[in-house]
C-alpha cells in the first residue's frame, strides 16, 4: 500500500492535509464505472446533459466562501481573490453548456437523393490532468464540454490542490449526475502513466509543465491515444509608442503579479518603445509599489501571496539573482532576494535586461517581469517571436490596425490588443511550440471531445 501524500502549505509550511492515493481495485473500478455509464449516457439529450452540469456549476458558486479559503492554504491565492475563480468557473461552464447544442449538431451535407452527414461522437472515456495555479478554471475548460458531448471524465487533481478535486466531485453528487460519469482519483504519476499506456481512457487533457508534458506523449507513443496539452508560456507584451500609458501600465502590473505570476498566459517580459521607455518604467515602479501587497493570503488586505512551495521560490529567485549577476537592475522586489527558503516573493520588476538572461527566455512562474527597451515594431516583433513558447501575447496601442499588423506577425496562440492575462471562452484556447497542442474552449474546443464519424445512405432503384 502507497502511503497518503502531504500537502504542505505555502503559508505556513505545516501540512494542511493528507490525501490517500487511489488504490489499483478503485482506479480499476473508476474506470468500469465510467465506461458502463458513458454508453448510457452517450444516448440521453444534450438538454438533459446540460440539467446536470449546470446544477454542478451552481452547487460550486454555492461553496464560494470555502474554496477560496482551502486555495490559500492549498495553493497561497490571497481570500481576496479566491471567489473570482469560482465565479468564472460557473460562467464559462455556462457559456460552454450555452454553445453545446449547436456545437455538436450533425452537419448535414444531403444531395441529390444522397444522405450525407457528419457526427460529432464521443471519445469515451476522458482524463482530465490539471495543475494546481488554477485548479478549477483549468480542470473545467475540459470537463463540462467532455461531459456535454457524452464523454464519461476521470479527473486527476494536482497533489498541491487535492482538495479541488473533492469538491469537483462533490458538487457533481449534489447535482445529482448518474453514478459512474465522473470521478476524482488521487493517482500517483506511475498509475496515471499505467492507465495512458494501457489505453483504459480515450482522450487525455494535460495542463502542466513542458517536462511532464513530453513525459505524457512518452507513454502515449504508439496509441495513438488523442491529447491536449496545455503546457506553460513566456508571455510578452508590446507597448507601442501611441498607448495610453496609465491605463496599459494598470493592466500589465496585474497581468505581471496576479496569481503571485503563476499563471501560464501571465505577462513574463514586456517591451516597451524607446520614446516611452522612461514614463512607462516609473509609472509601473509606482503602480507595483501601489498595488502589490505581499503577505498572509489569509489577510483580506494581502493582494500578493506566496508562490506554491520553497523549492518554486528558489527557483523563482535564481532567475532573478542570475539575471542581475549578468547586468540587470532591480526596481521593486529587491529586499528579499536572499531569502531562499522563503515562499513570500515581493512583485519584482527588472530593467537592463536582455535575451542573454533566463528571466526573458525561460519560464520563471513567478511574480517576476523583466522590463526591456525596443526601437521598432519590426525588432519587438522579433524579441517576441524569440521563444520557445507560443501561448499569448499582447499588444498596447491607440492604432488597432498597426496592432493588428504586429498580430498577424506574432507566433503565438492567442493575441491580444489592450488586454492580456485572460481566457476568452468564445475563443479557442491553443498553445504552438513548447506551449502545447490541441485546443479547449469556444464551439472549436468540442472538437477536442468528440471525433468525426460520417453516415452515407444511398438510395437503390
């Protein structure tokens, strides 16, 4: 027998809870559960489908209050915060449910006394992975639009968020979902590569780091077993010498330090017109000063947590301390820097710096953001595409065609203008290069869920 995991918290560092890892007999029986359920369930409305999982989004928002809670001590988002997820759990799972019928309606392609038409079929069985940085907006982008087009989900929760996983659970008892649909399992990284490689599930959904990502594909190989992967980002922005300079600087300090910058679409690197270089540096030194309070995530006045664990804020901090090793300068954040075994890292801002340092090149998931002066569209465009990660980018400007032009010339999955740190569910979410592959959200993210099967009836004289 495994013994249970500890979920140490990043408050305090004492373990919040002990999580018992599922049991071969449980995973096995999850797993007949969800296949007998799914081929009962494959049959009945899009209508009724849509009856059980907005009663699950609905008992969630219901337990707001304490989910935001066990995300402090699980995960250190700040009580302030925590709701904010819950809520916007319940309205993407809205809109998802909203779009599903037109989503997975037939296409009808008849002529000429031929029937044609394409089905949208469910895969079967479908793993959800999720991270612990959003537990619940993550696991959902999946879960409901699986459910909706007849799929049976198994969900693995990161060990760091364990607890989410229960609730998902819980909610989807109190709304009464038939036994069997879903199922949280506690798997340990050996029984979920077991389970992939075995072929017992039939799409997989990862969100989580490159490493694991290609850990995920390795025991995939020759399966030819369908997966997503969300796997991380660099995300930059683009401050063009025509944006509004007050309003940018607001957005990009939260898209920068929101979440403790543990966020995959969190702005890591910002590139800033040399004509507005200087206002936009100290107007963001002034706005981190003004708005990132770090502190006990249990503290309603705290807008800046700590990271998920020490060894995540050692590595935070390497980044950082190898960064001005190498020549840059640290604006806000400094005072802490040599605390290595401490999870409380201040919002810190780096100018000086450039594609030499980790910190602009790497991913550092963390309140971190380097700062850094360009002359052109044409070289911020080319620092930009200087990555291996493809997830978002942004762009800041008064002139939407100009933007639109940088846009088109980004490599990357999701672009925006004037916004950033943000999930569109009208819009599919994509990844291209170490960002992933595969896309969630939108009527294109059922697509994920489902595959194609055509029906051909001719008619014989």
């Amino acid at each position: 027998m495994i013994a249970p995991y500890q979920l140490v918290s990043p408050v305090d560092g004492r373990v919040y809870a002990r999580v018992a890892y599922a049991r071969a007999t449980a995973i096995e029986q999850a797993l007949t559960d969800a296949r007998s359920a799914q081929i009962e369930w494959a049959q009945t409305s899009v209508g009724a489908r849509a009856t059980y999982c907005r009663a699950f989004a609905a008992a969630v928002l219901a337990n707001q209050a304490e989910i935001a809670e066990q995300l402090a001590w699980q995960m250190g988002r700040p009580v302030t915060f925590g709701p904010s997820e819950v809520r916007r759990l319940a309205d993407r799972a809205e809109h998802m449910i909203s779009i599903a019928a037109a989503a997975l309606a037939p296409t009808d392609l008849s002529s000429d006394g031929h029937t044609r038409r394409i089905e949208h079929e469910p895969h079967g069985i479908v793993l959800v992975v999720a991270p612990w940085n959003y537990p619940y907006l993550t696991a959902v982008n999946t879960v409901i639009p699986a459910l909706m087009a007849g799929n049976s989900v198994i969900l693995k929760p990161a060990k760091q968020t364990a607890l989410c996983g229960d609730e998902f659970a819980s909610a989807f008892g109190k709304a009464g979902l038939p036994a069997g649909l879903f199922h949280t399992l506690h798997m340990t990284h050996e029984a979920i590569a077991g389970v992939i490689s075995q072929r017992q599930v039939d799409f997989v959904s990862f969100t989580g780091s490159v490493l694991a990502g290609h850990e995920i594909e390795r025991v995939a190989a020759g399966r030819f077993l369908p997966i997503g992967l969300e796997l991380g980002g660099k995300d930059p922005a683009y401050v063009r010498a025509d944006a509004a300079l007050d309003a940018t600087v607001s957005n990009l300090v939260d898209g920068s330090f929101f979440n403790s910058g543990q966020s995959c679409c969190g702005i890591e690197r910002i590139y800033v017109h040399d004509s507005v270089f200087d206002g936009f540096v100290s107007r963001f030194e002034a706005e981190t000063l003004r708005s990132q309070t770090l502190g006990s995530p249990l503290d309603a006045l705290t807008t800046l947590g700590p990271v998920v664990s020490r060894r995540a804020a050692k590595d935070i901090r390497a980044h950082v301390t190898t960064a001005v090793a190498q020549g840059a300068r640290v604006i806000t954040g400094g005072g802490q820097l040599a605390e290595l075994d401490d999870p409380y890292i201040p919002a810190t801002t780096l100018v000086d710096v450039h594609h030499g340092m980790d910190v602009m090149t790497e991913e550092t998931f963390g309140p971190v953001v380097g700062i850094m002066r360009v002359s052109s569209d044409d070289e911020a465009i080319r620092l930009m595409n200087d990555s291996r990660y493809g997830l978002t980018a942004s762009i800041w400007t008064a002139d939407f065609a100009a933007g639109d032009d940088v846009a088109r010339r980004i490599a990357t999955g999701t672009c925006f203008l004037n916004r950033c740190d943000y999930l569109d569910p009208n819009l599919a979410w994509v990844g291209i290069k170490d960002s992933g592959r595969g896309c969630s959200l939108s009527a294109l993210g059922y697509g994920a869920v489902t595959r194609p099967k055509s029906y051909y009836a001719r008619g014989l004289t």
